[in-house]
C-alpha cells in the first residue's frame, strides 16, 4: 500500500506543471479562473484515481512548496521599488485585529503583479489586487494616504500573512495553499486559506467602515480618552477609568487610537457629569460625579424612591476604587 502511494504521487507530481505567467492575455481566454472546476475538468493535472484524493491533494501540497517560492522569488526580482511599512494610520486601524504584526510586514506599492499562477492549465490564483508572501505584501495600486478601502485590502493580505507565520513560513504555506486549493475542488474562492481571509477581510471592513465615520467614537489625545459624538458637533474629555467604563456600557463605539483632536470638531471640555449604581460589600451604592464620591440606601424602598428620580446603569458587584471618590454616607 505504501509502495502504491508513493508510485502514485510519483506520477502525480511528474504531471503536475507548475508556471507562473504575467501579461498572458491568452491563456485562459477559454478557462475563466472563478470557472475552472467547471471549464477545465478535462485539464486535470492530478485526476482523481479511486481512493487516492489525499494522495493527489498531497501532490498538490508538494508541488505548491516551490512554486510559492519560485513566485516569490521572481516578484522580487520585477519590482525594484523600495518597501513601505503600514503608516500610523493602517496601524491603528488593523493592530486590533493583528497585534504586532502590523509592525512587521513590508508593503510594495504600485507593483507588477502575476497575472496567473497555477498548475497545468489550472490557475490556481487570479489576478489581484494584492499577493501576499509571507511578511512581504504587493499592492497594485499606489499608495493612498487615508483610503479606508487599501485598509481594508491589506487586511485581507495581512491575513495571509499571518497564515504563512503560523504555518511556519513560505515553504510550509504554499504546500497548505495548494494542497487547500485541491481539497477544495481546485477553487480559488473556496480554498479554506482564502475562506479565512475573506473572513478576517469583512471583519476589518466592518471595523474600518464604522471607524472612519463613525456617529460617535473614543480617541486618544494628550494622555486622555476623548468622547466624539456627531451629533454634538465635538468631543469631551473623560475624567478616569470608571468614567470611561460607564461610557462604553451605555455607547460601546469603536475606539480610534491616537487621533488628531482637529479631526472632530468642537472641544467641550470635561464630559457631563455621570453616576452609576454598583453593588459593594452585599448592598447597593450610588455614585455620582457631581458628589464625587458614592452613598448607601437604608431600605429597598429607599432604594426604589431613589432610582425613580435618579435612572442610572449598574455596574454589578465592584470593588471600590480610587475613582470611585469617598463614602458620602447615606443617600438623598
Ligand atoms: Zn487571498
């Protein structure tokens, strides 16, 4: 059995033609690349034998290893153009999604990109708009400070090269690139590399979208949290941790990083006063920001009266905290 196998991958790698092309107008005139499975069953380089679909799968995988290299290799050698690393901007925006990665790919902007590449007549990835090896990400286009939409594709491309990072680099990523390519019956968009990627893509999308015009957002500014509202025209500033908890309870918008004050309008100055109710010590307390500090009810109905004419959230069993201000005693 293990003989067959091998005589079988044998055969399937030596039938397995690996190219990678550019600029060829002609070559899948009559094989669309989101139509192969379909249009080019006939082109098969590693047609199904009864039982050996791992078999084929792992050709597949092998062949990938050098042709992912190979590409690489040959895209470095056609764009010449110096490296960028992501601005300040797409940092803030893809750090909550990628940690440190962000500051560890190398961007190459307006590059020459590979048309087609693939196996046979297969081809295995379409021309882009973006192609990813490992920590090196190609991007057609020109660099374009402040466009939410090459946010958004690099994060698709980060993805990828976050795949190539925990699959333990360039040879082990195109071997699992391919080899998901064949398990996915040779489809580019159902490949599970890209599945994930186009996941990890409307994620980022959804976040970028919502970040760069949002209704209301928290940014940093001078050592403190500021508070966008739209519709308010500006932004205000928040007083300590509790008063920035209470805050994303009742408004949990995205929060933009260090930004510039001059992109949101008005300064208000400190935010409005604010109060909460929290459970400490097996009873109920009232903080407010106008009291600095919290107080205590001596019934449930005392309680009741209060909360009738005081409508607040609760913050649920806390332990007390500087910011919690002093014990004013008992409530109003
Ligand atoms: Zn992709």
């Amino acid at each position: 059995m293990k003989l067959f196998k091998k005589l079988v991958l044998t055969a399937i790698l030596a039938s397995v033609q690996l190219f990678i092309g550019q600029n060829t107008d002609t070559a899948d005139a009559h094989c669309p690349w989101n139509d192969l499975p379909h249009c080019a069953s006939h082109a098969d380089p590693s047609p199904i034998i009864p039982g050996t679909a791992k078999v084929a799968e792992e050709a597949w995988g092998e062949a990938g290893r050098g042709l992912y290299i190979s590409a690489a290799k040959f895209m470095e050698r056609d764009n010449t153009l110096p490296f960028s690393l992501l601005d300040n901007r797409q940092k803030t925006l893809l750090r909550p999604e990628f940690g440190s990665l962000v500051d560890r790919v190398r961007i190459k902007y307006g590059a020459d990109m590979l048309d087609r590449w693939g196996s046979g007549n297969f081809q295995i990835s379409q021309g882009s708009d973006g192609q990813t090896f490992c920590n090196v990400i190609y991007i057609k286009n020109a660099y374009r400070k402040g466009d939410d939409y090459q946010v958004i594709l690099l994060g698709h491309e980060l993805q990828h090269s976050r795949q190539c990072e925990e699959l333990g680099g360039m040879s082990n990523f195109g071997y699992h690139y391919f080899k998901q390519f064949k398990k996915a019956g040779q489809s580019y968009e159902n490949n599970l590399l890209e599945r994930q990627a186009n996941e990890v893509e409307s994620r980022v999308k959804n976040f970028v979208l919502a970040a760069s015009s949002p209704s209301t957002a928290y940014f940093n500014y001078g050592g403190a949290v500021r508070w966008y509202r739209r519709s308010a025209g500006g932004y205000c500033g928040i007083t300590s941790p509790t008063h920035l908890k209470v805050l994303q309870t009742t408004d949990p918008a995205p929060s933009l990083g260090d930004r510039s004050p001059s992109e949101f309008g008005r300064d208000f100055g400190v935010c409005p006063p604010y109060a909460f109710y929290f459970n400490y010590a097996g009873a109920v307390r009232h903080f407010s920001s106008n009291r600095r500090g919290y107080c205590a009810f001596t019934s449930p109905d005392h309680l009741r009266r209060f909360q009738q004419s005081n409508p607040a959230i609760s913050l649920g069993n806390q332990t007390l905290r500087t910011d919690f201000g002093r014990d004013t005693g008992v409530c109003p």
